[in-house]
C-alpha cells in the first residue's frame, strides 16, 4: 500500500491549508522525514517532510490550492509497487485575491469544509477521553502526532487555556463573552495595525458646492406614488461617489496588497463601515465609479439596514480596495481609522465643520469637513496616497466634475 | 546478621530445582536425550545422574515422540516426570503427545486424571545453532488450552518456576533461553515458588509499559536504562507466564503508563504480542491508549545461520530504544 501524505492540521483552528510550494514532483524519490510542501495558514507557514521512504505519486493539490485538513494530497509508492489511478480530489478553487472583510461570525462564513475530507479526526483514545471529559470537540485541537492525530499532550493544551469566560458580574464589572464578531473584528485589526506600516494624509474639504447641489438634487427629486422623493442623497453618498472616482483617476492607489504580488482592480469598489449593535460590518459599494449619486443611495440604504439585521452575505461585504468610516455624526472633527486587510486605504471622515478660512486675506465663514486617509505604505507610497487624496477632495470640493 | 548473597547460573538454578524436587518427592525423575552421563547438551543437568541414578536421570532414545508418550503414560500412573527436549524445536516432533494427549486428557475425562508433566525446553536463537535449533516456539504451545507455558528470565525465577511447574498438577511447558543459561544471579537456597500466572514489573515507569520475555526482558531493561537518561522512563513488565496470561498486571501499567510497546523473540506475526495488543484493544485499558501499540517481535524468516543475520533477526537493544523513544515521542 502506499503511505498517504495528508495535509496535517499545525494550527488549532485549522480547518483547511493553502499549498504554497511544492518541493517535489511526480515521479521524484523522497526519503522519510525529507521536505515536501509548505502550507501556509491564516496565521503561520509551515514544512512538511515525507512520512515514508519511496517515489511521489498522485499530487492532486496543485500550488495555490486550498485543502481541507486530512485530505490526501500526494501518495509515496515503495519501490516496485504499482501506481493506481490519481485518488478521487476534492481541491478547493484556488485562494481568491482577496480575503474577506471582518466576518460577522464563523457560522455565517464557513464556506469551506470545517472537519477533514473524512469528517474525522485521528485522535488517541485517551485522547478522545479527554476531550470528551473537557467537554471539549476533537475539530478544535491541532493533533502534534504523525498524520495529524491528536494525542493526550494536544488535548492537555487546549484544555490549559483559560476557558471562555461566561457572562456574570464579577463584583465591579461585569463580563461580556467575545462572540464571534467581537473576536473577529479583535484578531483581524491587531493584525492589520501591527502588520501593515500605516501612514496617514489629512486634507480639509470644503463643502459650499457639495452642499448647493445636493439642496438642488434632493429639492428636485421625483415623488414616488405617495408623493414621496424617491432619493435623500447623504453627504456620505457623495463621499463613496467622490472616493471611486478618485481612485478611478489614480488606478494605481486602486490595489491590495498580496504578499506575492500588488492586485490592481478594474473596478472602483468602495467599502463603507456601518455600525451595528455589538461591532460593524463593511459592505461593499461595487463599481461605484459608474453609479449615480441616487444608485449609490439607495444601494446604501439597502446594504445598511440588511448589516444592522446581520443578514448581508459573505459576498457583500468581501472585496474592494478602500473603506469609508464617517464619524461626521457624532461631531468628530478628525480621526485616523485602521486599515481593514486586505484594503490598500481607508478614509476617516469628520464632521462639517464651520470654520473661518482665509479668502482673499480676509476671514470667512466656510463648512469644512476634514478627512484622513491612511495607507498601506506596502501598496501606496506617500505621493500616491496624496494624488489619490487630493483627487478625492476635488471631487468633493467640486461635485459637478464627477458627471465628466 | 544477613547471609551472603548466593549466585547461581540460570543453568546451575534449574539443576538445583530439579535435585530439590527429586529429594523431597521420590515420585519426580527427569528423562531426555544425553541427560544422564554427559550430562545434558547444555549441561542442566549436570552430575544428577550420580546423586539420583539411572533410574530417576533417565536418557532416552532420538525419539522425542516416544520419550513423550512415556512421560505422559507415567503421569497419568501417578508419577512427576520432567521431560527435558534438547532442543525446544524437537517439541515439534512430540505434537501429538503434548498437544492431543497431555493438554487434552483431563477435559476429556471429566477430570478425573490430570497429567502433572513438566517439559523443559531451551530455546532462543544467538548461538550460531542455526534454523531448526533457535527457534522461540513459545506461543504456538500457548495456544493450546490444557497446556501452561512459562518463560523464566533469570536464575531465581528459573528455579522458582520449575518448581511452581512441578508442585502443578497439569502439563506445564518450562521454555529455557539458551543464552541465558550462563547468567548468573542470586538464588535463595531453599524451595521457593514463582506463581504460574503472575507476571513481574521488573522497573517502574510512567510513560510506557514495555511487555517482554525471557531474554527480552534484560534487553528491555537496558533500553530503559538508557531511555531514563532521556528523561523516558519505561516500566518493564517480565511476562513471566505465557499461558495463563496475567491480564490485570499489563492492563494496570497500561491505563498508567498510556502507551504500550512488547518485545519478544518469537515471530511477530501472530505472536505473543499480537495477542497483548488485542488484549489491551478489547480491555478498559483501549481508553487509555495515547499512541499506537509497538510490537517488536522476531521478522518472519527462519533464525540464519549467518551471525550478523542472526542477531537481525530477532529485537536487538538499540532497536528497542529506537523505537521506543519514537513511540513516547509520538512519531509513530
């Protein structure tokens, strides 16, 4: 028979693994304990060496594939036993370019396999004793023995951790449980805040000609057949209409950082952060750049009231190269906001404020609205971010160049 | 004040028993090929013949199927005799007696006669003997209901075994390591008994239970010895009695160590090993298995006769703290 290579489960909340290199082809001697492929988590990349002596056969898990964990991948023949046909491969299609934003919980989002191709996990038997007196499920222990299998020591350490903590007061203070969202929205910006180098870019926008012709266009809109306006254009509709446009204008601020590679989109997809009760979602305005303002609007108002009721897919709010997060409301004058991965940038809008500016060397009363950009320095140099930033508040300064 | 410590061979601790059975029982005599004169091919027997004469050291013709029908015959009639096959292979050539006559006689008669035979077997490979010479037949005899089968690893179980196994009133099947003959090691002069059934921890651990036999238990100990300085520390278990099996001693160290390796000379296909595997496997033991079970056993070959292939043939101590440092370490 030959010897299975299987993707081993290294990480505990590992439920599938990327192949990111293969060492070895078809058809090539390996020697127990020699490297055959990296595999690349969420979190860690990791080597993984020949569990037997003898000739590689029937790679079905090509580079870039994404496979769940204990599905055989390779298979190494001894010497003089025959090759069978390649075994039946469920590979996953390969990582989209782009990783989704802050999930809402794991549930909503498992959109790949979380128990291995078997839905079984090797375990010791005193290993599934002591996962069963913990109360603990096999699937979240990342087995440290050949092929995966979970031993004793691998139980031991999960139930080491401290356990979740349940919901009561404590004398003083009362503890609140992370649920899903909480922890998600914690993992992914400690991530992206200790790993991506931020840098930020303010510029003040000046909202007299934003604000005329959006009197203008809400005054002028069509009444529905209860005799009401079909839009009421937000100054954040201008926000994600101005903001395509710019990066529309600037394509090269258009990207996401891969690692491997800088992806440059054809589209102008703008996220929009949006508070809900107990974290934010961020879906997507898609194409915005070829929308109009009242599009842009209503789609808004849509994706708003489906996050706030947790009922957006996955789909909705994955992808795009920049998010909006518009504080204006609460009177925040100027903020810096956390780019949200994989996203080059993120606006951080303020309030209209009304400040006396300098015009023709006397003072003047002129609605302002300050606006932060930080950038993924990896993806977007200084002067890019600038051009990108300056783009946008033209756009916002002069609403009537986003119909050119 | 403490009496000196008395050292015997293996060999000189057998001799020893069976000239303190013979005194305290006129019933006992012992027969085989070249026992008497010569004094037995590896010299158990030693002078015997002088002490007790011809009559009670008796030496048969080449016919271990004729000497077996005589010892079996002469137990049926009341008697103790201690059968001594030169070699453990030529018990091959006694089957019928041994296995459709002694093992079978007292379930067949509703037990009204038993047979209190003693057969005394050396076997084992390492000394160059060759193929039908150095074979470890041990559990092939276990299989057989009606029969009892020990395995003596030192002098002092050596003669505490014998005379458990002459005091039986059944078959009992005494198989003695060739290599082992010349080991010495401490011998109380009195009669004392080993209990057929009850296996021995021979070193107290906590991370693996090793089972072995006979020779095996020694390189067993040296490879804990070596693994303690590792920081693994194996508990050894002496077997000690093949048949019946003393379960609740393996599945004890098991349920505490929560890993099992066995270690016998005999053919690890369907072997001794094999069957404390699944002894363990069926037992409330399986619950605290926390690694596969480790069998190293003899390959499946004929002993060669090629000394290097010799020693290849059957689990050697390097091997063994390979393997088990491997089975500790959850690499198997």
């Amino acid at each position: 028979m030959p010897v299975e290579v299987i993707l081993p489960k290294v990480d505990m909340d590992m439920a599938t693994g990327k192949i990111a290199k293969w060492h070895v082809k078809e058809g090539d001697a390996v020697r127990k304990g020699a490297l055959l492929f990296e595999i690349e988590t969420d979190k860690a990349a990791m080597e993984i060496d020949a569990p037997g002596d003898g000739i590689i056969r029937n790679i079905t898990a090509a580079e870039g594939a994404v496979v769940p964990v204990g599905q055989t991948v390779a298979l190494i023949y001894q010497d003089g036993e025959a090759a069978s046909a390649p075994v039946a491969a469920e590979p996953l299609p390969p990582v989209k370019p782009i990783t989704p934003a802050p999930r809402p919980d794991a549930e909503q989002t498992a959109v790949l396999p979380a128990a291995s191709a078997s839905g079984r996990f090797p375990a010791t038997p005193l290993a599934r004793s002591l996962a069963k007196q913990g109360g603990i499920t096999l699937e979240n222990i990342a087995g440290s023995g050949p092929r995966g299998r979970i031993a004793a020591i691998d139980v031991h350490g999960v139930l080491a951790k401290p356990t979740a903590p349940q919901h009561g007061d404590e004398g003083g203070f009362e503890v609140i449980p992370l649920d899903g969202m909480r922890r998600t929205i914690a993992q992914r910006l400690t991530l992206s805040k200790q790993t991506i180098p931020h840098f930020y870019l303010t510029v003040n926008c000046d909202l007299t000609r934003l604000s005329e012709i959006r009197e203008i266009l809400n005054a002028q809109a069509p009444r529905d057949a209860q005799k009401l306006p079909v839009w009421k254009l937000s100054i954040n509709d201008f926000i994600i209409k101005a903001m395509a446009s710019a990066l529309e204008l600037v394509p090269d601020a258009n990207v996401t950082w891969a690692d491997e590679a800088i992806h440059k989109y054809h589209s102008c997809d703008v996220g929009v952060a949006v508070a809900v009760e107990g974290g934010l979602f961020t879906p997507v305005v898609r194409a915005a750049e070829t929308k109009s303002l009242s599009q842009i609007s209503e789609e808004m108002k849509d994706l708003a009231t489906r996050a706030r009721a947790r009922k957006l897919l996955p789909s909705e709010y994955q992808g795009g190269t920049t998010t909006i997060s518009n504080l204006g409301m609460y009177g925040i004058e100027q903020f810096t906001a956390i780019i949200n991965p994989p996203h080059a940038t993120i606006l951080a809008v303020g309030a209209g404020m009304e400040r006396f500016v300098p015009v023709n060397g006397l003072p003047v009363l002129r609605t302002q609205m300050t606006c932060t950009l930080a950038c993924d320095h990896r993806a977007v140099d200084g002067a890019l971010g600038a051009q990108l930033l300056a783009a946008f508040r033209n756009f916002i300064e002069e609403p009537a160049l986003m119909l050119a | 004040m403490n009496a000196p410590i008395r050292e015997l061979t293996y060999a000189q601790a057998i001799q020893e028993a069976l000239a303190t059975a013979m005194e305290a029982d006129e019933r006992v005599f012992i027969m085989g090929e070249d026992i008497g004169v010569y004094g037995g091919a590896f010299q158990v027997t030693g002078d015997l013949v002088h002490r007790f004469g011809e009559d009670r050291v008796m030496d048969t013709p080449i016919s271990e199927l004729g000497a077996a029908g005589i010892a079996v015959g002469a137990a049926l009639a009341g008697s103790r005799p201690i059968l001594e096959f030169q070699f453990s292979d030529f018990a091959t050539l006694a089957m019928e007696q041994i296995v459709n006559q002694a093992a079978k006689m007292r379930f067949m008669l509703g037990g009204k006669v038993s047979v209190p035979l003693v057969m005394r077997l050396p076997s084992g490979s390492g000394t160059g003997a060759a193929a039908q010479h150095s074979q470890s037949l041990e559990a092939w005899l276990a299989h057989v209901p009606g029969l009892k089968v020990v395995q003596p690893s030192t002098p002092h179980d050596a003669k505490g075994l014998l005379l458990a196994a002459i005091d039986d009133p059944d078959p009992v099947m005494v198989f003695e390591h060739k290599l082992l003959y010349k080991m010495k090691g401490e011998v109380p002069e009195k009669a004392y008994r080993i209990p057929i059934g009850k296996a021995v921890v021979r070193r107290e651990g906590r991370h693996v239970t090793i089972v072995a036999t006979s020779i095996m238990v020694h390189r067993a100990l040296e490879a804990a010895e070596v693994l303690a300085g590792e920081g693994i520390e194996a508990e050894v278990i002496d077997l000690r009695t093949l048949r019946p099996l003393d379960t609740a001693t393996i599945i004890e160290s098991v349920k505490k160590t929560t890993r099992l390796a066995c270690v016998y000379e005999g053919v690890k296909t369907l072997g001794i090993g094999a069957e404390i595997s699944a002894l363990i496997a069926e037992s409330e033991a399986f619950d605290y298995l926390d690694a596969p079970i480790l069998r190293l056993g003899g390959v499946d070959s004929p002993i060669p006769y090629n000394p290097t292939l010799e020693k290849a043939a059957v689990p050697q101590t390097p091997g063994i703290i390979e393997q088990v440092r491997n089975l500790v370490k959850g690499r198997i």
